[in-house]
C-alpha cells in the first residue's frame, strides 16, 4: 500500500471538505480573507466537488472499485470531522493542512 | 401528555430509542473498534511469539512436524502465518477439538506462549456482550434495530442538517454537546447506517427465520446447501474402514507457492490435508479473508496430494447470497489492508463519541428543567460515567491483567477477563459514590494513565518489539494523551463536592 | 429535539405501544417476510434471502410508523389484521401439508 498516494487521497478529500465548507457563508466569514471577491465563494463548492472527485480518483489507485468506493466515503466522513474540530481551535491550521498534507505526499513520493 | 406533532414523536423516539440502548451501543461499538485490531491485540497480548519466515518455509516446517508425529492422522489443519498474526499452528484432526499446537518455523520445536482471552476477547464482547451467545446475539441485534430508529428519526428532527454540517461551537454548555452529537452522527451517517444494517445482515436467518422456516422448515444447513455451487469433482465413495493404498504426499511448500499465485503472496490462510501419506489424499489451500470485500468463509482451491493435480477451483457465489455475503464483509472490515482498518477503527470511535456525547447531552438538558426527577437524572449520570469512562478503562485494564498475571496461571484467560470485569465493576461502584462531574474526571484520567502506562509495561515485560506490538503500544499513547485531554478540560469548579449537580455547566 | 419525555408520562399508552412497536412489529415482519419471500419470482433460495435482507428495513419502517403519532387503535388493528393475512400467503403450503 503506497503511503504517499494514501496522504495525497486523504488531504484531497479534506481540501474538498473544505471547499464545501468555504461555500457556506458563515464559514467564508470565519475563514477567508475579508479583501476576496464574493465570486471566490461561489467557486469553493465546485472545486470541492472536483477534489472530492480527485480523491476518488486516488483511491481507485489504491484500491479495486468497490473497496475504494468504502474507503472514499470514511475518508469524506473523517477529514470532515477533522475540520469540524480545526474550525474553532485552529482556524488557520483548517485552511494549511491540505497543502502540508499534499507537501508531504509529494517528498514521500520522491523518497 | 402525548407528544403531538411528527417531529415530537420522532424526538421521543430518538431519545429513549437512544437513551435505553446507548449504554449497550457503546459497549458493542468500542470493542467493536478494537476488534478491528484483534489479531495485533492478541499478538501483543503474547509477547513470548517472535516472527517467524515466509509461508512456504513455514508449510515446510509444518510439514516435517505433522509427518514426524502424525503420520496416520486422518487430516491435518495448517495455519500460516500472515502480516496481521504471524502464528505457524499445526493440528492433526479437528482444530475445534483437539487444539492447535504452535510451531516456530525455524527449530520445528512447539511454541508455548501464555494462555490469553486475546484480543478475540473484545471479537466476542462485541456481538454477544459476553452473555451466554444466542441471547448476547439477541441483544446486540436488539440494540443495531434501535441504532437504526435513531439514526432515521434523528435525521428526521435534525432541522439544520445542511446549514451546520460544519458547525462545531465549544465551550457553550448544551450547544456543544449537541454540535459534537450532530457533526459526530452527520458526517459519519453513511458510516452508521452501513454498520448498523451490516451487522443485523450478518445474523440474518437468525433474527428473522421467517422465509427460512416457510421455504426450508427452519433448517439454516439447508439453505446453504441450496445456495452452495454445483460440485465440480466427486470424490470417489468408499466405505469405512477402507483406505486407500500409502502413496507420498508432495512438499506442501509447493502448494503454497501455488495457492499464491491463485490469491497472491501472503494472502494464504491455511492448508488442511486428507489422508496425508494416502493415494487419495487431498490438499486443501485456502484463502485469507480480504482480496475481496465478500466474506469468504469456505472457499478453497483442491488439490491431489499425490498427482499435485488441481481438482476444484472456488465457484462464484450466486447474486443473492454474494449480497449477503458482500454486506456481511463490509461490516467485518477484512478487506483493503491496514488503511482500511485505520478508516473502519477511526469511524468506529467517531461512532462512539456520537454516541456518548448524546448520552451526556440527555443529562445536560434534563439538569436545565426544573421538574426533572433528580434520582432519575442521578441514576443515568452515574451509568453514563461507568459504561463510557469505565468500559474505557476496562479495557486496558485487560492490556494490564495480560502482562501481570503470573505466566503458568491456571486458567489464565478466565483470570483476566475476571479482571476487565472486576476494573469495570469497581467502575461502577466508584460512579454510584462519587458526584458525577469528580466521576468523570478520575475515571477518565485513571484510563489515560492506563493506557499511558501500557508501551512502559511493554518495554518491562514484553518480547520484542516489532510492527505490531509498538502498534498497538503507540495508539494507547495517543488515546491516553486524548483521554488525558479530556480528564483535564474537566472544569475543577466542577470537580469539587457540591450538594446537588443542578447548577454545574457542561463538560466542555 | 425540542422536549425529553420523561417517565412520569402515562405509562399505559406508553408501553403498550412500545409493546405493539417491537413485538407485534415483530410478528408482522414475520409474516410478511415469508410472504414476501413467497411471492419474489426468484429461485427459492434467492427469494429466502432477499426477502429476509430486506426484513429488516420494513420492521425499521414499521417502528418508526408506530410512532410517528398513529393513533393507538389503527396500531392495533393494522399488527391484528395484517398479520394473519401475510402469514396465510406466506405459509399456505407448509399449512396444507400439516392439514393433509
């Protein structure tokens, strides 16, 4: 099993969490900078989609069809609850963790 | 007073469908998490067993032993050693009845660990609760219907399901308490659902026979029979006390290089020979769980022991009984590999925190009225505090019991199952005397100092370490840490002794 | 969520549809599953198991109908009338080979 692909499936799934996250107006507010343009809102829940998407993708890598649909779906369920309890203690971290976790996908593949 | 409108009754029903079967539920679903890990457990749990070599080596070595000392047995039984429990176990005739020996594949030489309820022990609380086995079953499946009223009727009364699906507000008393429940029961709803309908399908002629009892007079043997694909290969009849002609068997090595190349490296569970040293004996290789999600109890490839002429090759299931077995194996969690594992136990414990923390939001909103029957309130405080800190507690106490028990003890597993009992008891008795907010507190700190304690007793009576061992020695650090967490986020305000538990706030 | 029912409610109503919920819920799952069973154009081992993985969703339906504010009486009726009904289509055969 290919640890690297596992954490990039992963912290796609948590970055399209997010994005349907960002797409609700309270957490816009709470998250993003005040200076963006409300048309960067409307983009967060169909590049969720496409994220949730591309996790799936990865998955399927991982995975014959059917287990990655399994595994798809607790992957979705777990890094929403990860940013459920990031939102209000680290806010700031909720937003980072996506590219750490892809950062360290990509050196864990190189390595 | 009768609720009166749709959302009303649903509440009720949620409430006591939840309340009267939540103690139950989180018992079912933490061992549940834990037997997700029950091989590495009871890996742990043996600290004398070092891992032995590959599997052809190890059918080899069992091979040299079974030959030695039980030629004329009428079968052998082989268990390899795979990722999750590298055992080599060995048995002339029947498992079941006459014990497995231990092998090092190395020496040859029997292996004698100690005797332990193993990490089996939290396999079996899971779906019987310990009670005898029929009405533990009955009771579990009991308890999955009521999961499931809840979980339907809770999406019923659930009126922001969209709006806070990422809404998590610590620190606000009864707000909290219902954010955790709703984002713990939202987000992993596919989850809940999945494990709670899977788990009844497991059983399933069992909890509702009608259809068997109309179509096959309630005989479960014979649905599988009819179920089961056509035979390819008669075996030759012969009458007892015939045998046929002594002939030598092939290297079971061979086998196994065969049956991994059908299944895959390592994905052998075991080989069981007929008539070994016999012209007509057979050479059954059979398949670890977990190439597939289908649960597939059974299926084997045949071989002649003496020819090495495959005979039988596994059948697909029929579409009927592939669902049940599909379903089945979703809730089994044998399939995928240790991420899946990782996915399936960490669902599992958000599982449990759903269900814990809507025990505690009943007590937090009943402590708000003013009409609330105090000995009732006290009563469910109290039983939250035991079967959820408690049962915690309990079961590292079992980790710790495996590790202090004398070695040569007799009837050693029945000693430490006394043990996870007597902590959980001694739970109990503490939670009936204590106020329930000190309850809380000591209780959970005692099992995060459990649990930070195991990887030391690891390190002062165990064997060597290996990947499985600081497995499980690194995720009791991690749960002790967050165990510890939560014991200290326990106001102290509220540790101190009060008269009545009315005006505390809720643990945040 | 808007209100905890305690158990000074009256106990009565209460239990007795709990009772007809759970084990009248029961007994009507029963017959209907072998009726089911007995109508699903399958093979009969296929319709055996279909016809008892689906059980399990119509006793939840059914719990959650009988309290979803279904007057006591109709809940009644329906287990008493239901029941019967399903169980005949679902074991006629094996009633006929007891009687002759």
């Amino acid at each position: 099993m290919n640890a690297a692909a596992l954490l990039l499936a992963l912290s796609l799934a948590y970055a399209g969490m997010l994005g349907l996250c960002l797409d609700m107006e309270r957490h816009w507010k709470q998250l993003a900078s005040p200076r963006l343009p409300p048309a960067a809102r409307r983009a967060c829940a169909p590049a969720g989609v496409l994220l949730l998407a591309l996790a799936g993708w990865v998955a399927g890598t991982l995975w014959p069809p059917a287990m990655a649909a399994v595994a798809w779906f607790g992957m979705l369920s777990l890094t929403g609850l990860v940013l459920v309890l990031l939102l209000p203690y680290r806010p700031r971290l909720a937003l980072l963790l996506p590219l750490l976790g892809t950062l360290l996908a990509g050196l864990g593949a190189l390595a | 007073m009768k609720p009166r409108t749709f959302t009303q009754s649903m509440s009720w029903l949620h409430t006591w469908a939840g309340l009267l079967l939540g103690w139950a539920l989180y018992a079912i679903f933490l061992t549940g998490s834990l037997a997700v890990f029950d091989k590495e457990l009871g890996w742990w749990m043996q600290p004398e067993i070092e891992r032995p070599a590959g599997d052809a080596a190890a059918a080899a070595a069992a091979q040299r032993w079974l030959q030695a000392r039980h030629a004329d047995a009428g079968s052998w039984n082989i268990e390899l050693p795979g990722e999750r429990a590298p055992l080599l176990g060995v048995t002339a005739g029947d498992p079941r009845r006459d014990g497995s020996t231990l092998i090092d594949p190395a020496s040859g030489e029997p292996l004698e660990p100690r005797k332990t309820v193993g990490g089996n022990f939290f396999f079996r609380f899971h779906f019987t609760l310990h009670l005898p086995r029929n009405l533990g079953i009955w009771v579990v499946g009991l308890a999955g219907m009521a999961m499931l009223v809840a979980l339907v009727s809770g999406i019923v009364i659930h009126k922001k399901i969209f709006k806070e699906f990422f809404t998590f507000r610590p620190a606000k008393g009864q707000r909290s308490w219902l954010d955790a429940h709703n984002a713990s029961g939202v987000l992993l709803l596919p989850f809940h659902l999945m494990i709670a309908y899977t788990g009844l399908v497991i059983f399933f002629v069992i909890y509702m026979p009608a259809a068997l009892d109309a179509f096959y007079g309630g005989d479960r043997d014979a649905l599988l029979r009819d179920g089961a694909p056509p035979m390819q290969a008669s075996e030759p009849a012969r009458g007892p006390g015939q045998s046929a002609a002594p002939a030598p068997l092939l290297p079971l090595a061979d086998f196994v290089r065969r049956g991994e190349a059908h299944y895959g490296p390592g994905m052998l569970a075991g080989l069981r020979v007929n008539h070994p040293g016999r012209a007509d004996a057979r050479v059954i290789v059979q398949p670890r769980l977990g190439s597939r999600i289908e649960l597939t109890k059974g299926e084997a490839l045949v071989f002649d022991g003496v020819s090495g002429q495959l005979l039988q090759t596994p059948v697909p299931t029929r579409t009927s009984l592939l669902s049940q077995r599909v379903l089945a194996g979703l809730h089994f969690a044998q399939f995928g590999g240790y991420p899946m594992r990782w996915l399936y136990f960490f669902c599992g414990l958000g599982g449990c925190a759903m269900i814990a923390s809507g025990l505690v939001l009943y007590t937090v909103k009943l402590r708000k009225q003013a009409k609330a029957p105090r000995r009732w309130l006290e009563l469910v405080e109290r039983l939250n505090v035991a079967s959820v800190a408690g049962l915690g507690l309990a079961c590292v106490a079992l980790l710790w019991a495996n590790r202090l028990l004398p070695v040569e003890l007799d009837r050693r597993g029945g000693w430490e199952t006394v043990a996870f009992f007597g902590a959980w008891l001694l739970c109990f008795l503490h939670a009936a005397v204590r106020a329930p907010m000190p309850a809380w507190r000591e209780q959970l700190a005692g099992a995060a100092l459990l649990c930070l304690g195991l990887p030391l007793l690891d390190l002062a009576t165990g064997g060597a370490l290996d990947g499985q061992r600081l497995g499980v020695d690194l995720g009791a650090l991690a749960i002790g840490l967050l165990l510890g967490w939560a014991a200290w986020r326990i106001p102290a305000a509220a540790a101190q002794p009060r008269p009545r538990p009315r005006c505390a706030g809720a643990i945040p | 969520m808007t209100r905890l029912s305690l158990p000074s409610r009256p106990w009565l109503e209460i239990s007795l549809r709990t009772a007809l919920a759970i084990l009248g819920g029961y007994a009507l799952t029963y017959a209907f599953t072998a009726a089911l069973a007995r109508v699903l154009p399958l093979p009969r081992v296929d319709a055996v198991i279909v016809a008892t993985l689906l059980s399990f969703v119509f006793y939840l339906g059914f719990i959650l109908w009988s309290f979803a504010g279904v007057p006591l009486r109709r809940l009644a009726l329906v287990i008493a009338v239901a029941t019967p009904t399903l169980a005949l289509l679902g074991f006629w055969p094996n009633l006929l080979e007891r009687l002759g």
